[in-house]
C-alpha cells in the first residue's frame, strides 16, 4: 500500500496516417483488434513514482485544483515544463523546498522530511520531463493519476 503515481501518454491513431496506420497493423497481428475491431489508441505509462509526495502535491495544486482523488487529469506540455522549473530551482538552492515543492501527508505517502529521498525524487523526476519532452510530440497527450 502507498502512492502510487503516474504520467501517462495517450496517442491517437489515425487511420489515415501512414505511420499510424503501421503502429494499428503491428498491434492488430499479433491478435489484438481481430473480429472487425480497430486499435483506436495507444496509451504508455510515460513516468512513474512511488510515494513521492511533494510531486504529488505538485500535480493536486496546479493540475487537479486542489482536489485529490484518485481521477486522471490531462496535463499540457506546458504544466510539465513547470513543474520541470520548479525542480531544478529546488536543486538549485535546496533551502526553497519547502515554499517551491513541500512535501505531502496522506494515507500511505511516506516520508514528509526533506532529505536525500526527496532530493532523490526530484532529481528523477528532471530525468523523467526531460526524456518525455524531448521524445514525445504534441501528437501525444499527457494524463497523471494517482492511487493509493
């Protein structure tokens, strides 16, 4: 039990698209959209975290409008670079995380202190927006969930 976080990216497939319609063919030979059924869309866990509760608050306060519960959100490429900012400027000056990036209490969400953990988190997390944003085009779309 715990959080369990994840950024997801949705991709629409065209039919008339050549590259889509490829990416729906491969799917479908290997059995899945037989019996007259299209792949219509082609959805990829982008990240994922594990009771990194300070992201979390993150996405809840500038994606979800405060409320947490459990839905999926969309988040444009926009928000992403945001909370991007926000992470290197903790990395920068360690003493703004608390106002920048606080951590969350919850049901299950580990740990509130500020220590490598969460530095940990962070810094992965800059791993994880700089791959998604530099390997995805605005063709996919970005959705965060959470459970716990």
């Amino acid at each position: 039990m715990g959080l369990d976080m994840y950024l997801n990216a949705k991709r629409y497939l065209w039919k008339t698209q050549e590259e889509d319609g490829d990416i729906a063919q491969k799917i479908s030979d290997i059995g899945i959209g037989n019996g007259g059924m299209r792949v219509k869309e082609i959805t990829c866990e982008a990240m994922y975290w594990r009771k990194a509760n300070a992201i979390h608050y993150w996405f809840v306060q500038n994606v979800q409008s405060g409320v947490d519960d459990c839905r999926e959100y969309y988040v444009t490429r926009k928000q992403l670079e945001s909370l991007l900012g926000v992470c290197n400027e903790v990395l920068s000056d360690f003493r703004k995380a608390d106002d920048l990036l606080p951590p969350a209490e919850g049901f299950f969400f580990g740990s509130t202190k500020i220590d490598d953990w969460y530095f940990d988190d962070i810094k992965s997390t800059i791993g994880m927006i700089e791959r998604l944003l530099k390997n995805t085009s605005d063709e996919w779309e970005l959705y965060y969930a959470s459970s716990w």
